[in-house]
C-alpha cells in the first residue's frame, strides 16, 4: 500500500478548513496512517523545502510554512501520491479546476492550502521527517472491500 505525505498549510488551519479538506481524502477511500496538529520550525521546514534552496521562492516558502500551524497527514491507499495530487489540483487556485481542493477554496498563487509528496521516493522522505515509524498505523477499514478491489492497484 502507497503512503504519501500532506500537508495542510497555514491558510488551510486559519481558515478552519481541516475537516473539509481530510474529509475529501477519506472520502476517496484513502486512510489516515498518522496525523498531527503542530508548528513546523524553521530548521525542519529548511529539511523539507531543501530541494528548494537557492531558489528565489525559498526564502518565502519558509516563511509562509512556519507562519502558523499545520495538520500532517500519512495518507495510505492504493496510487496514494497519485490520488492525493490530483484532489489537490495544480499548485496555484487560480489555475486548479473547480472540484479540487485548490480549485474549489484558493485563488492565491502564494496560499495553496496544502502541500502533497509528488513521488515515492520524497514521500518516504518527507514522512520520516514528521513521524516516527511508531506513530504510524496499518489496518484495513471494512469499507476497503466497496472502495478498493482486492488485487487492483
């Protein structure tokens, strides 16, 4: 079963949109593995956004991940990253088609409510950077057997 990482953002907590948003990703039949309520420091957020450093954006996406606290989500389920990114819809609201998160609740390019792994490899990267492999749940909820067929990816 694929994991994935997200995030939701600052704007997403500040603007009570929580529920609404995890909801989407259970509603899918996606499954919580582990979730929590915190601040990102700036030393983690530099560990997460490395791949970015030096980029003229970079100084201004730490800022803006550790202005406020977030929710971390290990999201599990079959083409997990897949499904996640395209719930999520691209990057920027104004862009995002209407029935994806960022299309339905963002119009910025800078707030985008949340942040999601785009591969397997950052995925296992950027969960071990918010969980411990303790913190981390496996179980099969009895609604899998409507939701995902056994055997299909």
């Amino acid at each position: 079963m694929e994991r994935t990482l997200i995030i939701l953002k600052p704007d997403c907590v500040h603007r009570r949109l929580i529920g609404r948003i995890v909801q989407r990703f259970e509603d899918k039949g996606l499954i919580i593995a582990g979730m929590k309520l915190m601040q990102i420091t700036k030393e983690l957020a530099g560990r997460h956004y490395a791949p970015h450093e030096g980029k003229p954006f970079y100084p201004g996406l730490i800022e803006y991940i550790t202005s406020g606290p977030v929710v971390v989500l290990a999201l599990a389920g079959p083409n997990a990253i897949a499904v996640s990114r395209k719930l999520m819809g691209k990057t920027f609201g104004y862009e995002a088609e209407p029935g994806t998160i960022r299309g339905d609740f963002g119009m910025s390019k800078t707030y985008n409510l949340v942040h999601g792994s785009d591969s397997p490899e950052s995925a296992e990267t950027e969960i071990s950077l918010y969980f411990t492999k303790g913190e981390l749940l496996e179980y099969a909820p009895v609604t899998d057997t409507w939701t995902n067929k056994p055997g299909e990816k």
